[in-house]
C-alpha cells in the first residue's frame, strides 16, 4: 500500500513537471517567432 501511494506521488510530481515545462517551451517558441516576425 505504501509503495502504491509513493509510486502516485512520484507520477504526479513528474506530470506537474513535464507540464511546466510544456508550458515554458511553448512560450519561448512564441517569443522567438514574435521576435522573427518583428525583425521582418
């Protein structure tokens, strides 16, 4: 049982990760090309 609930804690934990950084990627990428289309 105890194993079952570290096991969900971890994959939450990773979930919550990879989301921000899902989410901190996708704002770069509309930063750059805001800055391209500027520089054009």
């Amino acid at each position: 049982l105890v194993f079952f609930i570290v096991a969900q804690w971890v994959v939450s934990v990773q979930w919550n990760y990879f989301y921000k950084l899902e989410y901190l990627s996708l704002n770069v990428v509309q930063v750059s090309l805001n800055g391209l289309k500027r520089c054009t």
